[in-house]
C-alpha cells in the first residue's frame, strides 16, 4: 500500500513538472494568447466548482474559500506567464 501511494507521488509530480516546463515554453512564444489560453480554462473550471458547490452549501463564506482554493492553479498560472513572458 505504501510502494503505491509512492508511485502516484511520482507520477503527480512528473505531471505537476511537465505542465510548468510547457507552461513556460508556451509564455516565450510570439503570441500571448496561447499562454493565457491555460489560464482562462482553469478560471471556467473555479466557476463551474463553485456553481456546482452551491448546490451543496448555503454559506456564501464557504463558497468563498472554495473560490479562491479553485483558483490557486490560475494565480500559478499567471505567475509563470507574466515572469517569462517579459525575457
């Protein structure tokens, strides 16, 4: 059980890696619109939750929260674009 909680640490992990070398590839090109492509998905998805989550909850504080922990990615998102966009 532990050998397979391990594997699919690595298996996140190579992806979380894969995805900042690709974000960072697709932030040097020419057009702009191909990075922030990425970054406006994830904002749809953190509404989508959010939306679905009111079926679940009634306090708008929770909601909240739950907006803003769904839009960790699209903050990282931007960070990496807007550092590599400008070299």
């Amino acid at each position: 059980m532990n050998k397979n909680i391990m594997n699919k640490t690595w298996i996140w992990l190579l992806l979380i890696a894969f995805l900042c070398i690709l974000l960072i590839y697709v932030a040097k090109k020419k057009t702009k619109w191909f990075g922030l492509m990425l970054s406006i998905l994830f904002f749809v998805v953190s509404i989508f939750i959010v939306v679905y989550s009111k079926s679940m909850t009634s306090s708008y504080l929770i909601l909240f929260g739950i907006f803003i922990i769904a839009n960790i990615p699209t903050v990282i998102q931007l960070i990496i674009f807007f550092k590599y966009r400008e070299k």
